[in-house]
C-alpha cells in the first residue's frame, strides 16, 4: 500500500469538522494546479476532501454541516455569532487553529504554498481557496476587513510583505480557548490569583445580584465598584461574574485588551478593568471590539468613570452592619465573645476582616497560643493590605498608657468624652431624628490646639491605645508636592487606604495643610486654594478617626471649624501637672528630694516636651558619673533647655 493510500484511509474515517472543509477547500485548490503529487501532504488533503464533501457540492456540505455542527466546532460557532463573523472568517479561524495544534494541517499548508509561504496559511491562499463561499465581498476582502480582523481573534504576520504572501495566525491563547482552555494572557488575571478571596456577607451577596441583573438588561454595561480593599473589591467582582454565570477577569494594563474580546466570549468571562485614579482624574474604559457585554471598574472612592462616552453607573461598598461584621470575626478568630467585641468597636470591611484574621492566626501560631486574642489582632493591624501606608505615613507603634499621660482633670475629661466618642461612632445616629441620620458619617475628625510641649501627640497616642488600633503620623513630606494635583491625589490615597485598615491618623502641625484661603492674586492662589478646598472637602466625608494637632486655631480656615467634631485645648501645665511629669519622667531611680521637686515644679514654668529633654539630659550626666541624677544634673540639663526657649533659667534653681 502506497503512503498516499495510508494517509487517505486513516484519514477519511475522521468525522469532518469546520477544520476538514476549510483543508478541503485547499485540497481542492491544490489538486486542480497539480498532477501526480502523491505525496503524504496531498494525500492528507484529499482524504479531508472527501471526508468533508463526500457526494455533495462544497459549498452545499458546509452548510448542512453548520445546521448540526460537531460539539468540537461549538465554541467557534458560538463565537462567530456573538462577532457576527462571515464565513470565510469561520473557515480561515479553523484552518489557521489547526496548522497551530495539528503538525500535518501545517506541513500540507506548507506544501502547498512552497516556495513562498510556510506553515500558516497566507492571506493570498485564503483568497483563493474560500472564494466559493464569499459573497457580496472578496474573500481577501472579507477576512482583512471583517470582525476576525478586528478583534484580534485573527492576526497578520510578516509585517512589510506582500499582503498575498502575509500569513495569518490565530494567537496561542485563543487556539487553547478554541479548544475549553484557560491560558495566560498579557496584563490581565483569570480569578483571585495571589490575592485572597474575602468571605462576602449575606448583604453583599444579595446587592452583586442585584447589580449583575441590572447591568445583564445592557441598560447601562458598565458598573463601577468602589472599595479600598483590593480582595474585597476582586471577590465582589467574583459575586457579580458568578450572579451571571461567568468568571472574572481582572484587567490590569489596558495596553494589552487587543484580541482581548474573543477571550473573553469563548471562557464565558466578565471583564473588569482595574484602576487607581486621582481625586479629579477622569478614566474611560477602553471598548473591546467584538464585545458587546458588561464590563466592570474597580477603582477607590476619588476620579470618575465613564464608558461609550456616559457616565457608568457606581457601587459604593459601604461598611458591613454590625451582625454580618460579628459572622466575619468570628470565621477569621473562631471566639465568639472577641468576635463580638470587635465588631462592636471596629468599622472594618470584609476584605480587611479576612486578611487580620490570618494576620492574627499567623501571630497566634508564632506565639504557640492555640487561640487567636485580641493582642493578636492588634498586631495584625499594624500591618496594610497592600496598601502602602507607610510611605505616606509613619506608624507610632509605642503603647501610651495611662499612667504616662499627666494631664489637669478637665483635659483628661475632654479626652475621654473623645474616647467615648470614637467607640460610638458606628451605629451613633440610629435611634436620633431625621436630621441628625441625614448624610451622617462615622468617622472622627478632632482638633488638639496648644502650645509645643504639651502633650498632644501624646495624647494621640494614648486614644489609639485606648482604641487598640494603630496610629500612624501623617509625614507631610511625602503628602505635599510642587507639582499640582499631586498633593490632592496623594492625600487621597492615605485617606482611602487609612480607611480600609481603620487606623488613626495624626497630622501634626495640621495647620499647613488646612491653612486659610486667601485672596486670588496669581494662578499660585488659585491653585492653593482649589486644594485647600479638596482638603475640606475629603476629610469631612473621612470615615476613619482623624486627630489634627496645631499651635494655634487661628490659622485655619473658617469653613473648617465646623467639619471638627471636637476641639481640645491642651493649656501649659501648673505646677502640681509640672511636679507629676517630673516624677513620671524620673521613675523611681533618682537622687532629688521631695524639696527639689517642689523647687522645680514651682520655678521651672515649662512644657512637658521640655521636660522630657531635660530628663533624658540629666539621665546621660548622670551615666557619665555612674551614679543616680542629682539635682546638679536636672538644673545644668535644664539650663540648655531654656537657651533653646532663648530664655533665662530662673535663678531660684541656681541654688547652692
């Protein structure tokens, strides 16, 4: 038995697909311009003739094949009229998908074209090969035009040859689609990947089906989901996909979204455009040629979205009520009653919720407790979620207790009326009037106002303590930038990613940020201002617990008082304050009577923060000599301490 003969009965015995016709419509082409080719490429493209055809007209055989197609040609099929493709785009996808998976469908493309083209087949030899099925167009004309094209599903090759001798190929992710794969794709991500999916309460759950019904209508096609939390904002994406009956595909770098569209109709997947933008940045979603579903945007609170030119419809994801937030806690600790506390006293998310959770059981684990406690959870906190906090802020970490902080009693009241405050803030105006729940918002936003020194950064520390969450220092170095709109954009992100982790935030000398408008007189003016006015605005809508600190209130600006929910004035401590700081800086081990610290308490009319230099002073005086701090030690420390003030040290300390 001949090769051919071999190659033609193993052949005709395969069931035909679109792949058969399109090589038999090359088998026909071939054998018409050749005589007494018996080689194994020919005898393979016969058989696939036969196959295809059988008794029938070419043209007649496709079509009652595409009535009853193969479950193999299902995807395409399905493909093909979701992009409205032609049939010669139909017949040039399954012949160009076959050459990339089938080694003798390339080595017989190749015979045919030999010496010219290789083994993907060239627009030249599908112009003529599928002229039959053309209509109005030529079949050159109906591939280099049409939806295939693009789209991406079909693609030229050989850039800078002749358009006859171009090939055309099928990309190697959608080959595999054609054929029920997932594959990787350049800038976007199937699923959650390496981020955590978070457990979605009941509430969440129920609003994704909702949002996935509405943007199914294709009323409105793009829904854009705005949360601070990467994996809580991905598994809404998720909710709303699987609502659909689809996956999610996360789209990162919209450079890459060519050939995107085929992709995605083959899987059965939901697009979802991942963004960050700035405060007044304005994004339009990029349109997919050859697909026509809904899209999504995941982005924070700050920029716009539109799609097709309008406006995309938006979801805020708000903060779970307090039973759902119970649920979560206690899936992520297993204990009930810590469950319960910290749903009570925390506005976290779910995506938040998850990731303490296996932040606090890694903790637990390290510490060989079997149980996760609230001193694990507190360390956890410490630690973003991809956020990046500590490059625009600085963690305090330091624990403030109460015995540290020496304040008169009515300031001590103020601070805890402001604790008190803080714990209540989630649920605060629930049983109020109409016009107190009207646009209320949990979040706390206090001044501290007093001179250096007294102790308000301090007491900052103390309430995130008290609270047991961390606090973070606002370093406005890397917040304020020359450049314009980068001081808003930058403000923006801290704000977003302080609210995902729920710390508290201090700006100290707050004043520089929130200064007073002035009077327009250069673009400069105008630009300060529009900021100024964006710091306003965006920290009244804050919904973590924000403590500002300043020498003096009078250097902010007048709209801004009212956003303040509470104003502290921290006054110069008086004697009996000065006498308990010196003893609570001194501890135990020191050598002044009871006498010298009377002295000092009474003479010495100085901040905390100056106290706390002079001790640390004396302390190294006092290590030099290898001996306890004497009285010598505190006076000579403080003598420097009022040079720095440019003021005179009191003489009545200038004891002999």
């Amino acid at each position: 038995m001949t090769p051919k003969a071999k190659v033609s009965r193993a052949r005709s015995a395969d069931l035909p697909g679109l792949h058969s016709f399109a090589l038999s419509a090359v088998a026909a082409l071939a054998s018409g311009g050749a005589s007494g080719d018996d080689s194994p490429e020919m005898a393979f493209l016969e058989s696939h003739l036969h196959a295809a055809a059988g008794e029938q007209s070419w043209d007649r055989a496709l079509s009652v094949y595409l009535r009853n197609p193969l479950p193999q040609d299902q995807a395409l099929l399905e493909l093909a009229a979701e992009m409205k493709l032609n049939r010669v785009e139909l017949l040039t996808i399954a012949l160009a998908a076959a050459v990339e998976t089938d080694l003798m469908s390339g080595r017989a493309i190749a015979h045919v074209q030999a010496p010219v083209g290789g083994s993907r087949p060239t627009v030249g030899l599908i112009g003529s090969a599928f002229a039959p099925v053309a209509a109005a167009a030529s079949s050159v004309e109906a591939v280099l035009t049409g939806a295939a094209m693009q789209s991406g599903l079909l693609t030229l090759l050989s850039e800078g040859a002749p358009i006859c001798e171009r090939p055309v190929a099928v990309p190697l992710a959608l080959c595999l689609a054609l054929r029920g794969h997932d594959s990787g794709w350049p800038g976007v991500l199937l699923g959650m990947g390496n981020v955590p999916r978070a457990d979605l309460p009941e509430s969440l759950r129920r609003e994704a089906q909702r949002h996935a019904a509405a943007v199914a209508t294709g009323e409105a096609r793009a829904l854009v989901v705005r949360s601070s939390s990467v994996s809580e904002g991905r598994s809404i994406a998720c909710a709303v996909a699987e609502a659909m009956g689809r996956r999610a595909l996360f789209i990162e770098n919209t450079a890459g979204v060519a050939g995107l569209a085929p992709f995605i109709v083959l899987r059965k997947l939901l697009p979802a455009f991942c963004l960050e933008l700035a405060p007044s940045e304005r994004k339009s979603l990029p349109v997919l040629p050859g697909y026509g579903g809904p899209v999504l945007a995941l982005c924070g609170l700050d920029g716009s979205v539109d799609f097709g030119g309008e406006a995309a419809a938006n979801w805020v994801i708000a903060v779970p009520p307090r039973e759902e937030r119970r649920e979560l806690w206690q899936t992520a600790t297993g204990d009930p009653d810590l469950a319960e506390e910290l749903a009570r006293h925390h506005r976290h998310g779910c995506g938040r919720i998850a990731h303490l959770g296996r932040l606090a059981r890694h903790d637990a684990t390290l510490h060989g407790r079997e149980k996760v406690g609230r001193a694990d959870i507190l360390a956890a906190s410490w630690i973003g979620e991809g956020s990046g906090l500590d490059a625009l802020a600085q963690p305090l970490r330091d624990a403030v207790s109460e015995e540290a902080l020496v304040t008169t009693p009515g300031l001590r009241q103020d601070l805890g009326r402001l604790h008190l405050r803080c714990l209540a803030r989630d649920g605060l105006a629930d049983n109020l009037g109409i016009s107190a729940t009207t646009r209320y918002r949990p979040g706390v936003l206090a001044l501290f106002t007093g001179p250096s020194g007294t102790g308000k950064t301090l007491a900052a520390g103390w309430l995130a303590t008290r609270l047991g969450l961390p606090l973070y220092r606002v370093d406005l170095a890397s917040i304020t930038s020359k450049y314009i709109g980068e001081t808003e954009k930058n403000l923006a992100q801290l704000l977003a990613r302080a609210e995902n982790s729920e710390v508290v935030l201090l700006f100290d000398e707050a004043d520089s940020l929130f200064a007073r408008r002035t009077e327009v007189r250069d673009a400069n003016d105008r630009f300060a201002n529009a900021q100024t006015n964006y710091l306003l605005q965006r920290i009244e809508t804050f919904d973590g617990i924000a403590i500002l600190t300043s020498n003096s209130r009078a250097r902010f600006d007048t709209a801004f008082a009212r956003r303040l929910g509470v104003i502290i004035e921290f006054p110069l401590p008086g004697p009996e304050q000065r006498r308990s700081i010196w003893e609570s800086h001194l501890g135990q081990s020191h050598g002044l009577t009871v006498a010298d610290l009377n002295q000092l308490a009474a003479t010495a009319d100085i901040c905390g923060g100056n106290i706390r230099n002079a001790v640390l002073a004396a302390a190294v005086l006092a290590q030099a000599a290898d001996r306890a701090i004497s009285y010598r030690n505190v006076v000579d420390a403080l003598a420097d301490e009022y040079r720095k003030l440019g003021r005179q040290l009191p003489v009545e300390l200038l004891r002999t």
